[in-house]
C-alpha cells in the first residue's frame, strides 16, 4: 500500500473539491454501477477518482462547508510542510529545528509520516460524529465499488471502525513537523463548528504536545 500516495491524492482532491465545489464534484465523481463505461472510466481516472469519491463518503452531506479556505491552501505534503515550517518560525524565530517535512522524506519515513497523515484524515471526519451505523454501511458499498487495492480497503474499513482517539492519532508525530503536519491535516478536515470538533481539536493538540501559542500561529497560517 502506497501511503504517501494515496495521502497527496486525498489532499489534490480535497483541494479541487473546493475550487469546483460539491455540485460539480460529485457529479464529476459519479460511476456507473456497471457495464463498460464503468470499467473505462475507473481505468482512466485510477486512483484519483477512487481517493476522491472516498473523501466525498468520508466527509458526507457537510462536504461543502468542510473543504474551504484551508484545503484551497494546503493541497500537497509540500504545502503542508511551507505552512508548517512558517509557523514554526514566527513562533520559535528563524533556524528552528522541526525535523524534516513530509515531502523530503522518502522510502520508509515517507510511508510512515503518510501513515500518520491518513489516520489523521479519517479521524477528524469522524470528529463530528456524524459517522454512525449507516455512515459506515454507505462508505463500505464506496469502498466496494472504487478501484481501490485489498490493503487499502481494508486499512480504511479498520480506522473508520476504530473509536475517535487523539492518542492514537498523535502517535504518529515522531517530530515536532509531524506534529504540526498531522493538526494541519486535522484541520482540512474538520469543521470546527460544533462541540466535538472543537473539543477534539483541543484534545489533539494537547496529545501532540503542541504550545497553545504554536496551535493559534498553525491555524492563522492555515486560514490566512
């Protein structure tokens, strides 16, 4: 399973989303339950439309209000990492050490930090609650039905399935950039509109040991 991949997909579509909006989108994203124009445009958008019409089941009805000013920004592991490392020195000053950003990384630290990054993701659509019983059953028949491979099914059914925990989400962060990548992810995501998001986020940034002072300069530099 291509973790990093799959990431970057998922933060490209979260961006074009927003730029075309949900209508458009989901229109764009739509396929065939059968038959040959099925299987050629699954053939022709690949792993793109899959990732795409994943982040819609993820993100449900609220899709629109979700993918805003945040994702029109942070769109790659590359701009995730610019917007992490400019916090980083208007908090701490010029010549701070954060660790590498996602996008240097490569072979296993890639895999890793793009790991940390997809837990992430599917954490904070869940911050709402909004995922219940019949959430789940609607994103397994869209895991089904796109031209996703075993492993990555199955490693999405497993952390949808898991109970919200900004523990466990902040285990990932082995430096100081991936702590700050993992709450930027979190905020391109969440809606940060009802109780649960919010007191998800705080709970997320006290577990990744984040000082209130660089929590409120990451999520100036993400909305600015």
């Amino acid at each position: 399973m291509d973790y990093k991949a799959i990431t970057d997909t998922l933060m490209q579509t979260g961006q074009e989303l927003a730029q075309k909006g949900q209508a458009m989108a989901e229109q764009k994203l739509q396929i065939p339950e059968a038959g040959p124009e099925r299987e050629a445009m699954l053939n022709n958008l690949g792993k793109g439309a899959a990732a795409g019409g994943l982040l819609v089941a993820l993100l449900g009805t609220g899709i629109g209000r979700k993918l805003t000013g945040t994702t029109l920004k942070l769109g790659s592991l590359a701009a995730l990492g610019t917007v992490a490392y400019q916090a980083f020195q208007k908090w701490q000053g010029q010549g701070a050490e954060v660790g590498a950003p996602a996008a240097e990384l490569a072979g296993p630290d890639a895999e890793k930090r793009s790991l940390a990054l997809l837990k992430a993701m599917i954490a904070a659509a869940k911050a709402d609650g909004h995922i219940d019983e019949a959430e789940r059953a609607s994103i397994g028949k869209q895991l089904e039905s796109l031209a996703l491979d075993p492993d990555s099914i199955e490693f999405f059914r497993a952390e949808i399935a898991k109970p919200l925990s900004a523990v466990d989400v902040a285990a990932g962060a082995d430096t100081p950039a991936a702590a700050a990548e993992i709450y930027l992810t979190t905020l391109l995501v969440i809606d940060e509109q009802n109780d649960q998001e919010r007191g998800y986020l705080r709970e997320l940034a006290e577990a990744l040991k984040l000082a209130p002072e660089l929590v409120a300069e990451l999520e100036a530099h993400a909305k600015a």
